[in-house]
C-alpha cells in the first residue's frame, strides 16, 4: 500500500509543470469579516495554469489572479480536478458575480461585468459563508488597504 502511495505522488508530481512547482506569493484577504489566503497569480503563465494539476487545497486557501486591466473574463477547467467556485471581482474591490466550475470541463464561465481580479476557492466556499455578488474584498494588490 505505501509502494502504491508513493507511486501514485510521483506520478502526480510528473504531471505538475514546472511552473506550479514554484511556490506563488501569498496574501492574506478578507470578505465580510471571513479570513483568506490566496496564492497570487500575475502572469500570463501563471493565470493560465492556475490550480491545473492539483487534488486538493488547504482550507480557508485559493488563487487570486490579477489582470492588467479590467474586463469581462473567462474561466474554464481543463486539467483541474477540485471543484471550484470563481468570484470575478472588479476594479472597486466588489463582487461582479460568483461561479460553481466542475472539474476537468471546458465549459467557460464568463464575468458578467469588467473585472480585474478573478478569486478561486473550494466549491461551495463562498456560498457556505454568506458571501455573494456586492461584496468588497479587502487586501486586494493594488487598492488601498493593501499590503
């Protein structure tokens, strides 16, 4: 059984790029009084691998992804295996509008306005503590408040 453990992580580590190994910063966010810590994605690179390849995500943890500027996005989730739910968040820090993604689709969910950041979590997360579309993120990059 451990022999299947161990094989089983490495072959998961062989599919992980390159780019995902490397650790992203972190930045710790709050919505409505809930504690979050995101890993940051600015790059290209970076947003379009995003949680690919992964099989879990630590409580109270995601992925903030930071665009240059805003406008309507599009998220899909080849290659990702954990059930997400996507906040599109615009440029004011608030809440345009929260999506539930199935794993390993190609479905695209859109924002339904300009954002400029767009938050990942664990399915449900979002829903699970009140939060939805008006809500202001606080700690985003680059709005004041932020660290």
């Amino acid at each position: 059984m451990r022999l299947l453990r161990l094989a089983i992580a490495i072959f998961a580590l062989c599919l992980m790029p390159a780019s995902q190994a490397a650790e992203l910063p972190l930045r710790p966010l709050a919505i409505g009084g809930h504690k979050l810590v995101a890993e940051v994605a600015t790059t290209p690179e970076q947003r379009s691998t995003g949680l690919m390849h992964r099989f879990s995500l630590r409580p109270d943890h995601g992925m903030l992804f930071v665009f240059e500027r805003p406008e309507r996005l599009s998220f899909w989730m080849r290659n990702t295996f954990i059930p997400l739910s996507i906040a599109f968040i615009g440029a004011d820090g608030r809440i345009v509008n929260i999506e539930d993604m199935a794993p390993q689709t190609e479905a695209s969910h859109w924002s339904s306005g300009a954002a400029l950041y767009a938050l990942e979590m664990r399915k449900g997360w979002f829903a699970e503590r009140g939060i939805r579309a008006g809500d202001v993120v606080q700690g985003l990059p680059g709005r004041p408040g932020a660290r």
